[in-house]
C-alpha cells in the first residue's frame, strides 16, 4: 500500500541556507545528493509526498538543476508554496520541474486517496473550515509558516527551520537534522 509523506525547507541549490541553518555540507552540491539519497531511502515510486514549502531556491538558471532533482526524487510530490517558491511559475513547477500538484491559494484543499484531506492553511481563518463532505475523512492541516495557536490537528509546518516551538503548536516537519533529520516523516497509508 503507498505511503504518505511530509517535508519542508529543503531548500535544494540554495548554498547560503548551510550558513543560515548551520547544516553540516561544504556546497549546495553536496546537500543536494544527501538530501536525495535520504528521501529515496524511504519513499517508493508510487507514494506521496506532501512538501510545506521552500522546495528550492534560485532563478532561471537553477531551473535546470531543480528538474534534474524533482526527476531522482521517487513519488508524486504535492508542493505547498513557500517564501522561496514563488520565484517559478505555476506552469514551471507542473510542466517542467513536474510537481505532481502545486498548491499556491489562500486556501486549498486536496483529497488523497479515501480518507485524507489536506487543508492548505495561510492563517487562524482557515481553522474553523467545514464542509459537510469531510465527514468519516481524516483532516490534515499544512501551512509553510506555523500558526500561532492553532487548535486543530494534525498540523504540520515548516518555515523556522532549526528553532523549536512549543508542542501545542503541531509538528515542524523542516528538514533540520534535530526535527526530522532530512528523511520525509511517514504520516500515513492511503
């Protein structure tokens, strides 16, 4: 049975985030191949993956780089646009880069399999959505910035990179090596 998957922050081709987080790599190069070989070691081909965000960093000339990594990546990748995402296009990140699905709006909602929702969030507004075709489907909540308070649940987030909040806030699913240690989180079948 498929798996699904949740990561955020990678941040592939970007070389000033291993100053900024303090990520143990000499060049982005480098980061790049294990961050690759880390996802790889645990989705398979036909699974999901849900990424909160920041999947690369750089304009058109880092394009190219960015198709070659989404095409060594194994699953289908839905991307919930970041800070750094909205550098490509819609049409880059489907067509070209092959994101599976790029989720940019306000709000979002994307149903995988039977079961599971994913409620793309960009504030507390967002928190008290219902609709009545939900019922018996387990609701996931996924925001790139983390929600101050957030009451719902499961919620996972990305942004901060290797600061902590506290518990009450969900799960941030960074790549950091203290949250997550650059392994996609298993968060269910489908």
């Amino acid at each position: 049975m498929p798996n699904l998957f949740i990561i955020s922050d990678t941040h592939f081709c970007h070389f000033n985030i291993i100053r900024y987080t303090g990520r143990n790599f000499s060049t982005y190069e480098e980061m790049n191949e294990y961050m690759i070989e880390k996802w790889n070691s645990v989705v398979n081909k036909e699974d999901i993956v849900l990424h909160a965000g920041d999947f690369g960093f750089g304009r058109t000339a880092t394009l190219n780089r960015l198709i070659d990594i989404r095409a060594r990546l194994n699953g289908a990748i839905n991307l919930f646009r970041g800070s750094h995402d909205r550098i490509h296009s819609r049409r880059q990140w489907l067509e070209f880069i092959k994101i599976d699905k790029y989720i940019e709006k306000h709000l979002e909602c994307v149903e995988i399999g039977k079961k599971i929702i994913i409620v793309y969030l960009k504030d507390e507004s967002c928190l008290n959505l219902q609709i009545d075709d939900w019922q018996n489907k387990e609701i996931i909540y996924v925001s790139h910035r983390p929600i101050k308070d957030q009451k719902a649940g499961p919620y996972y987030y990305g942004h901060i990179h290797e600061k902590v909040l506290p518990e009450h806030f969900g799960t941030n699913v960074c790549v950091e090596q203290k949250h997550i240690d650059y392994i996609p989180m298993k968060i269910g079948e489908f």
